[in-house]
C-alpha cells in the first residue's frame, strides 16, 4: 500500500474550459459538491483507501520559530497558499495507477450548473523512507 495526498486548489493550475469559480456557485451547486467529496470519501472507507479528508478555511498565517524564549514570529495573512489550497484527502492505495484513478475520478466533482468541474488534483505520494545519504 502507498499514501498519496490529493490536494483540492482553488486556483493555479491550468483553467479548465467552461470553469465558474466556487465563489460564484449558488448554494445548492455547493451542496452537491460537497455531498459528491463525502460520498468520493464514504466509498473509499468501504475500501480501505480512505485515510482522511479536510476543507481548509481561507484565513491563517505563516509561522516560524524566533529563538529560545522568544514568541513565534508571524506573518499573514499568505495569500499565495489560501488562495490556492482549497483542501486535502489522503489515500493509501495499492498502485500509482490506482492513486491516479481515484484522483481522475475527485476531479469529476459538480460544479456550476451540475457539471463535472475537471479540476486540477496535485497527486504527490508519501515519502515512504528517508532518503539515503552516501559520501
């Protein structure tokens, strides 16, 4: 089995034809949205694929450590990831071609007007183990 991270973009890969952005969907074409990624996630749990799945809200800051003794240093809001990372699932699944099935499959979610949105899914496996160092 390997773990793959699906990753959901609001923005920045290439745009696909016909696109309406989400913000623009009427409330009833997010439901169904939504209700396809939670049946997507309930089939795969039938499975065994299905490890986890988040919406990731639009605010959040970056963060970084500033010494001992020192609060963390902030800096937000990072419009460059909330505007472009939209959520995640993580699956384990037996094949890269599996893995590729499934996030074929993600990218067929409703959109405006009940259509198929083919949005861009980045697919990136889990490092499996540390890489090796060799001098």
């Amino acid at each position: 089995m390997a773990k793959y991270l699906m990753l959901k973009h609001y923005r920045g890969a290439p745009c696909p034809e016909g696109f309406v952005p989400m913000d623009q969907w009427t409330p009833e074409e997010i439901s169904a949205h939504m209700q396809y990624m939670h049946d997507f996630a309930a089939k795969l749990e039938k499975t065994g694929e299905f490890v986890d799945a988040q919406a990731l809200a639009p605010e959040g800051e970056w963060v970084r450590y500033d010494g001992e003794g020192r609060p963390p240093v902030t800096d937000g809001p990072f419009a460059e990831t909330k505007d472009l990372i939209a959520g995640w699932m993580v699956i384990d699944v037996d094949s890269h071609e599996r893995a590729l099935e499934l996030a074929g499959e993600l990218s067929a979610a409703p959109g405006a007007g009940g259509k198929p949105i083919h949005e861009w899914l980045e697919l990136r496996p889990f490092l499996s183990a540390p890489p090796t160092i060799t001098e």
